[in-house]
C-alpha cells in the first residue's frame, strides 16, 4: 500500500471536525514531503481542510452547513508537539472555567516554557507566557491552578477573599498524588504563591508542608489585605 493510501485510510477512519497532524496519522518525519503532495491532493478534493500549518480536520457537513472544529480542538494543535504537551491555556479564560470570574476573555494566554506561542487567526488570538515549568499533560492542570494564586490581586471580578474561598474549593477537590505536584511545582513559583497555598492547604487540614514553610523568608512579609477570618492561617504565613 502507498504512503498516500494509507494516509487516505486512516483519515477515513478519524471523526468529522477533529483537529489532526503528521503525528496522528503515523508518518514519519522522512515522508513529510511525500505526505504533503498526498494531503493536499485530499484538499484539493475537499476531503480535509487545513486549520494552520501542519493541521488539518474533515469537514463536518450539517444542515446549517459546514462545521469547524470547536475551540478546544482548534487550539489543540498550539498545545501539543509531537504528540506531547508542550503548552496549557492560563490567564482569565481559564480562570474563568474554574469559576473564578464571569468575565471572558477577548485574547487567551498561552503558556509553554520551551517556546513562545502567539496565534492570531480568525477568532482564535492568544498571547504567549512563559510557565514556570516544563508542561506536560500530568502538569498542566496543576500549573494553572498555581497561575490563578499567581494572578490573585488581578482576576476581575474577584476579591481575594472571593479567590481564596473557590480555590481553597479547588484544591479540596484534588488527590493525594495531585496535592503532592502542587506542592512541588509551588517551590517555583514567587513567594506570595508559595504562601497562599501553604496557608489554604493548612486551613484545609494538609500536613507536610514543612518544605513550603521553609521556603518563605520569615522577614518577608506577604501583603493580601485578607482577614483573620477570612483566612486563619495567613499569620503562620507571613500574610498580612
């Protein structure tokens, strides 16, 4: 069988408005130039369609007519290389899905620490950040809840006595194994993250938190303007 006829094979099998690339069909880096003359033969023939360089989808045919992908399948593409995470959505769209504020965001934020990703096209704008660590699919999730803490004093819409109360929600809701990666990729960020999250995770009843705690400086004071009662735990934590 021709690399052509493979590739129509396994597109064929793929559902209408789903985002693919190179990697997703199986070709190797060596017959990428053969395999581009074979997709754009299938554009050609409206098969597929191209969503940015290296993407395609099928076009999804409904009595409203054509369909393209979704949001998340069109920024799916920027998220991944090579089949791996290398980026995660942050910034207030994302804080807006945790609940955080109502507000939408016109341009997202792209976060990735090996590049710097922009996109501009059509509806889909985003701006790229660089995260604090290296992004992968056990990570990310973790990452932009520590952007959110990050971001506290800057989340429209939202007190940080408001913040504080959804994410001491948040991070309730999480496994043993993910409090473990909160704690670990907390040590990277600045100290203010470092502190709140200490001190939610004590309101919460966590132990451990020894190395959190030794990682702030005892004369550094971390300035929130919350509450006793609206966070018990901030003195043990320099919080003002």
């Amino acid at each position: 069988m021709t690399l052509a006829s493979q590739i129509q094979t396994k597109i064929k099998k793929l559902p209408e408005g789903k985002s693919f690339g190179y990697a997703d069909l199986g070709i190797a880096k060596v017959d990428y130039q053969t395999a581009a003359k074979a997709l754009e033969r299938l554009q050609g023939k409206g098969v597929i369609k191209k969503l940015s360089k290296g993407v395609f989808y099928k076009p999804e045919q409904t009595v409203f007519g054509e369909l393209q992908p979704d949001y998340s399948d069109q920024l799916r593409p920027y998220l991944f290389e090579n089949g791996k995470r290398i980026a995660y959505e942050t910034g207030y769209s994302l804080y807006n899905r945790m609940g955080l504020t109502n507000q939408m965001a016109f341009r997202i934020k792209i976060a990735s620490r090996s590049k710097r990703i922009s996109i501009n096209r059509g509806s889909l704008k985003a701006d790229a950040v660089k995260s604090y660590a290296e992004v992968t699919d056990s990570n990310y999730e973790i990452l932009g809840i520590l952007d959110a803490f990050k971001d506290i004093k800057r989340i429209p819409d939202c007190s940080v006595a408001q913040a504080i109360r959804r994410l001491s929600t948040i991070l309730k809701e999480l496994k043993e194994k993910q409090i473990g990666s909160l704690l670990k990729y907390a040590l990277v960020y600045p100290p203010r993250v470092r502190a709140l999250v200490g001190a939610v995770l004590e309101k919460n009843g966590k132990k451990g938190l020894e190395k959190l705690k030794d990682s702030l400086n005892p004369l550094t004071t971390i300035k929130m303007g919350l509450k006793e009662t609206e966070l018990p735990t901030k003195s043990y934590w320099y919080i003002e």
